[in-house]
C-alpha cells in the first residue's frame, strides 16, 4: 500500500510529464540492474536479481517425470510466483495470493509461448529423455524479497538468469524398457547440460502515467498509472507474450507505439541483462 | 548410520563442538523498518520487521503494550525436495508461534502500547536448525527496526548422537532422530527464553548438551554484537561523524 | 428481484432466433479449411440474449458454437463488512466451467486465471464512482467449452452488467485470435487452439476505441501483431454491433 499525498501524486505526475522523475531518471531509463547466479546451492540454477530496491531470487528444479499423454515428446515446465511478507507486510496469510496468481500467469504467458510451444524460451521438447516415458519437469520458482515496482520485469530478469544457470544432469537410459514398462535411467553427477537461454525473452512493462509511459516504475508511480503493458520480447525483436494490467482503456494506435518502444528498449535490456549474467557467472567461478 | 567418525569429524567435517559458518548481513529489505539476512552454513534466512505502526485490526488491539506479531514462510525452494505449499502448514504455524513467544519476551512491549510490531520470517535455504537461524535473524532486524529490547535473543541447536554431544546440527544429523535441543537465550542476563527438545535424554547428559548449545548462543551472542557494531559504525561514517 | 416481463423468456433454446454475422473479409486464397468450414477471417455466428437468469439483477447467455456461457450480475450490494471503505465501487469475478464443460470430465470448479483476465477486462468500462461503498458480482458459467472461452464470457458479461443496469461507459467485446504457422484465424474453436502457435485476445470498447484488455501468447512479428491485432478491433465493432440490437431488442420487448 502506498500511501501519498495530493501533493506527491502532482510531483510524480509532473516529472513525468517533463521527462524527469522523482529519483532522477528519465521516463525511459531503468534503474540500476544487479544479477548474482547460484544462490540457491540446492537447485539446478538460481539468480538474484535486484533492480533499484525491487530483489526477486528465482530457482530451477528439474525432477523426473512422464511426460503427458497428450504431448509425448515434450517436457513440461512451470511457472510459480511466491509473494513473501518480508516484501510487503499486505502479503501475510493469503495476502499475496492474488498477486502470486496474476504474476505467475503472466509469467507464464510471457515465457512459455503458445500451446504447441512456439516461441517458448524453453524448447519443451529438449527435455525429453526417452519419448513418451521418461522427461524432466522443471519447476521455476519465484520468490519476491523486497518489492518496490516493476515485478514483472525483475522476475523475469531473475528466470533468465537462473535458466542461464541451470545445469541439468545429462541421463543414460540403462535398459530400454518394452512396451509400458519405465525404463532404467542412469543420472550422471559430473555431466550437465546447459541450457541456450539467449532465446529466452526478457519482459519490458510500460507503465502509463497520464498521458505518457515510462519503463521500470516504482511503487509510487505504479500507484499512479492508468494502466501497464508488459512486453515479453527475444533477441529478434519479436514479441513473445503481452499482459495488460489496470483498468483503463487504451487506444489502439498507442499500444502500436508502445511496441516500438518496447522493441528499442528490450534491445537494451538483454544486451544490459546478458553482461551483467556473464559477468555473475565469472565471478561465482572464480570463488 | 556413524555421524562421529572415529577421527572424531562429523559428515560435514566439523568437529562436534564446532559451529558452521556464521554470516549476517543488516538490511537486505529496503521498504521495511528493519532487515537482515542470517545464514548458518547452508541456512539462509531473511527476516523483515515492520512497526511499530497502529494495529491494523483493532479487534487485536492491547490497551498497555504493544502487539507482536509474527509468520513464517518457507520458500518452494529451500528444502532438497520443492515444496509445494509455502505457508500455513502446521509446522510452519508452530515455528511462528515459538518465534513470536521468543521475541515477544524480550521486546520491551509496554513502552510501545496500542501499537503493532509484525516479524516475518522467510527460508530461503534450510539445512537444519531453521528455527534458531530464523530466531537470529528476527532479533538483528529488530535490533536494525530500533525496537527496544531488554537483551538480544540468540539460539542454537544441539543434539546427541553416537554418545557424543553435537553443536548445531545440520539437516542430516537433525532427521537422524536422535535428541535434539534448540536452546534460546538472553546472554547479557544470562536468562532461557526458549527451550525445546523432543526425544528422551538421561538429565546428566541433557545438562551436557544444554550447556553446549548455552556455548553455542553466546558465541552467536559475540558475533550477533560484533555485526550491530559494524553496522552503527557504517551509519556512522555515512552520516560523517 | 422481479422477474423483467418480455425480456426473460422461460426456456433460452437459442435455434430458432440464430444471428449470422457476415464474413470481416472476404475469404482469400485458402489452402485449407477449417474443422468447422468457416473462412479463416469468419467468426461463428453469435448468439446472446439478456435476462437469463431471474434471480440476478442482469443477466446474459451467449452462444458461439459450441461455446456456452451464461453471466449473472449481483448487486451493487453492501460490500463485505472486512472491507476497507472505498468511494469507487468493488467488482468481484468469479469465472468456473461445469464439470461436463470440456470433452474430458473436468473438476468443475473456479478459473482463477479466467477470473482475473474478466475483472481486468470489465474494470475499465464500468463506472465504478458511480456506486461507492458496495460491490458488483459477476458469476460466469462455461457450460460448454468450445473455443475462445474467455473473449465469449467477456462479452456475455458485460452484456449482463447493461441488462443489469450498471453504469458503463461503453460495452465491452472481446475477440481471440489464433496464429497457427503464417495463418491467423479469427474466433478459434477448441481443435484449433490446441494446436496454435500463438493467440491474441483483444477486449475492446468499440464507440470509444479503446483497448480495455490484450493477452499474447506465442512468438508475433510486429507485422502479424498489427495485422491480428487489426482484425480484433474489426470484428470487435461488429460484434458490439450485435450486442446492441440484443439490448434494444430486449427494451423495445420490455416496452410492449
């Protein structure tokens, strides 16, 4: 809950207005972005992502399991969001539910991609060890840590990373099972196989504040807007997923220049987002 | 299964009396009144205290002292195994409920009354000894929030197995079933807050293991205050004196 | 409640009144059809009818195809005594499916997801200053899942919440879109969206042109996101187009 008064909502509003806000930002600038891979030693990979005063943690599990009956020869994953009362004292009980759900959903309309699993930052069918029988489900948790805006985007920061950390045990099938029987497996500990995370999309929200929008919003200003758009959007500058949150209705033309906007910004973002993972990934290994 | 090896080294190395890494870090959540992340070993936790603010449900309101309040929540991926329900199992209802009696013990609640003091809790890793790590962290958030306390509370774990008292077990020799001791204390006035112990244990041998995990929470003690120091003196320095 | 004279009929067999909306563009170079023969820019023939429900102050049944969904609006009543005071209006959603909904028994029980996407939709569209302190329930029931679920409950209930007499600014029709490989068909049925590649849903207010809600999933191009997103606006105007006259239809009945 943010709490302000008519005076602070005017300030917010006019700096934004005349392209600067209130910690000194322009509409289009994010604030500093800070990434450290492997804090989590009991999950495949994990990342802590802190932009501003906005730290997500994000971790990778991957369990064996069947694949369903309907898609044989694809893996599954999936997408959780836990909202922690250490972030926001509102979240206690089943506070957070509600967020946790709205997140969880767009994370995973944002990174997953259609329901044949095109342009999915996870190719489903890479995680398949022998078809039909055996494959690795992956769990992506988030937990948000302290919130101060912007979510969405620091979360999937966070996956990216953590998916970029993620190390999988590569798995022998030992005896190839007939029929309905599940075949052995053999779980290798040395080899891992890595994930190709450049494909994985990064999410830019533009949040839209009277009659502008900017990137990387606070609390503050969040409590302010008419209505967000996150963009989930991949190296190639296509769009991978898009949720709309608030109320407000928006014209139709304006979330076409949204989209551009998006596009020049997400380019950005992931050159930004890549460095600042290979630079975490370089130092977890020299420790 | 051996857990003291005949060198005397327990499965992680340690000797029996010795502590795993301790490691505390003030502030780790910028929105609340005060934070701090507390590991032992490979036991994370981060504890947010939020107050003292007006009692959101004025039915809970105490006329003469202030209300304490605390939760506890694991993350889905701290345990070997995800988890799939984060909070409001009845582990995690009693885990609450011994960290609000502990806190709620030492927090000097009479001077703040009509007022609600929230601690929350969050596992990001639990490698045994959970409870006392959480109790640690709470009491340096506290302490960051600037609640007056009669004395900082700190815990410790200790156990007996293979005939040899054991400090601070970890998440092996915690499911081995044996005895286990989590021990809290106000050390500055040498008072028990908390104690709870589950398994049988002859009373020669309890006052053993109890007076180590006493060791264990005044080391915790030291360093507990060693890091307070620190922080004050980066205020300190921050605000150019 | 009083049961509204005229507008609610006992039965809602939709057969004999079904209204067929014309093709958005005239079927082009198609190199193969879909399951239920339609061009590929053809939505289904919509069907809606106010006053389903007697108990609810409105209420609405839409049926596209195979796809079955009634909305009833309660309120606005008192707001839940734990709720803090609030001078705008509360709207509550709550979408759930039958359990014999989909092809496979399904639970039968609440969408949250569904739930979520409908209060984002409806909310900005209803005047909520307009009813401080209380709050506006709106209950969808899927009773048969055919495809394009959600834009369907969209649009059925904010038909519902004008039958109901609550303050809007404009209705609010919603449409999917499915791309499967380079093809975007328009109002997808359920084999369809099984195997898309990608979906837009657009919730739009036509009179006002503005986008209240846009869901993507899947890998778009802007190129394709413009074009779909262009086809939405379409056919979302034409369906608010038959909303309307369901809406003057059910008055002008009330007058008589």
């Amino acid at each position: 809950m943010v709490g302000l008064s008519v005076g602070e909502k005017y300030f917010i509003q006019g700096g934004i207005n005349q392209n600067l806000r209130s910690d000194g930002r322009k509409r289009d600038t994010y604030r500093p972005i800070f990434v450290e891979t492997g804090v989590i030693p009991q999950a495949n990979g994990s990342a802590r992502v802190r932009i501003g005063t906005t730290e997500v943690i994000a971790s990778v599990k991957a369990e064996l399991g069947r694949p369903s009956a309907l898609h044989p020869d694809k893996g599954k994953v999936a997408i959780f969001v836990d909202c922690s009362p250490v972030a926001e004292p509102t979240f206690e009980g089943r506070g957070g539910e509600d967020l946790s759900t709205e997140l969880s959903v767009a994370l995973q309309h944002c990174l997953l991609g259609g329901k044949s699993g095109a342009g999915a930052g996870i190719d489903p069918s890479s995680l398949v060890v022998a078809e039909g029988k055996v494959c690795w489900d992956l769990y992506i948790d988030g937990l948000i840590v302290s919130s101060d805006g912007n979510l969405l985007d620091a979360l999937g920061a966070a996956i990216k990373a953590a998916l970029s950390n993620t190390g999988i045990p590569r798995v022998h099938v030992t005896a190839a099972a007939s029929g309905d029987e599940q075949p052995e497996v053999d779980i290798s500990d040395e080899e891992f196989l890595q994930f190709d995370t450049s494909e994985v999309p990064v999410i830019v929200t533009l949040t839209k504040v009277g009659r502008h929008y900017i990137v990387d919003a606070t609390s503050e200003e969040e409590s302010q807007m008419s209505s967000a758009i996150s963009f989930s959007i991949n190296r190639k500058g296509h769009i991978c997923g898009l949720t709309k949150r608030g109320g407000s209705g928006i014209d139709p033309s304006v979330i076409s220049d949204m989209i551009s906007v998006a596009q020049h910004i997400s380019e950005q973002l992931i050159t930004k987002l890549e460095s600042e993972i290979s630079a975490a990934e370089a130092g977890e290994d020299e420790l | 299964m051996e857990y003291v090896s005949p060198e005397g080294l327990r499965l992680d190395g340690r000797r029996p009396m010795e502590m795993r890494q301790l490691r505390a870090q003030i502030g780790a959540v910028a929105k609340a009144d005060g934070s701090a992340v507390f590991e032992m070993g490979n036991t994370k936790v981060i504890a947010a205290v939020y107050g003292p603010r007006e009692v959101q449900n004025r039915s809970q309101q105490i006329g003469d002292q202030a209300l304490v309040r605390c939760e506890y929540s694991m993350a889905n991926f701290s345990t070997g195994d995800r988890k799939r329900k984060p909070k409001g199992d009845r582990r995690s209802t009693e885990i609450s409920l011994v960290i609000r009696q502990t806190m709620e013990a030492c927090i000097l609640t009479h001077l703040m009354p009509r007022s609600q003091i929230d601690i929350y809790v969050q596992v990001l890793q639990a490698d045994g000894g959970t409870r006392s790590a959480c109790i640690n962290a709470a009491t340096l958030a506290l302490a960051d929030a600037g609640i007056p306390m009669h004395d900082l509370v700190t815990s410790c774990s200790a156990g007996y197995l293979n005939s040899t008292p054991l400090l601070d077990l970890n998440y092996v020799e915690d499911s081995a079933g044996g005895p286990d001791i989590t021990v809290g204390i106000l050390p500055k006035l040498d008072k028990v807050t908390l104690l709870q112990m589950d398994a049988k244990l002859p009373v020669d041998i309890f006052e053993n293991v109890m007076q180590l995990a006493i060791e264990g929470c005044k080391a915790i003690a030291t360093y507990i205050g060693e890091v307070l120091l620190e922080n004050t003196k980066q205020l300190e320095y921050r605000k150019g004196l | 409640m009083a049961s509204k004279p005229g507008s609610a009929p006992t039965t809602y067999t939709p057969t004999p009144t079904r209204k067929s909306r014309p093709p958005i563009f005239k079927d082009s170079d198609v190199d193969w059809v879909r399951p239920d023969g339609r061009g590929f820019h053809q939505c289904r023939p919509a069907f809606f009818r106010t006053g389903a429900v007697n108990a609810a102050a409105g209420s609405a049944y839409a049926e596209f195809g195979n796809t079955k969904v009634i909305v009833s609006v309660f309120g606005p009543r008192e707001s839940k005594k734990a709720m803090m005071y609030s001078d705008v209006g509360r709207l509550n959603c709550n979408v759930s499916y039958t359990t014999f909904a989909t092809p496979v028994r399904g639970q039968g029980s609440d969408h949250k997801e569904f739930s979520s996407m409908l209060h984002k939709a409806l909310e900005g569209a209803i005047m909520l200053e307009t009813f401080p302190k209380t709050t506006v329930d709106v209950f969808a029931l899927v009773l048969e899942s055919g495809g394009s679920d959600i834009p369907v409950v969209i649009s059925c209930a904010s038909l519902a919440l004008a039958d109901a007499g609550i303050m809007m600014y404009d209705l609010v029709a919603g449409v999917s879109v499915s791309c499967l490989g380079t093809n975007l068909v328009i109002d997808p049925i359920l084999e369809e969206e099984s195997c898309q590649d990608g979906n837009l849903m657009m919730t739009c207010m036509p009179s006002r042109y503005e986008v209240t809600q846009l869901t993507v999933t899947g890998e778009w191009s802007s190129a394709k996101m413009n074009e779909a997103m262009q086809l939405c606006l379409d056919a979302c105007s034409k369906l608010a187009t038959i909303m309307r006259s369901c809406l003057k239809e059910a008055a002008s009945a009330t007058q008589d």
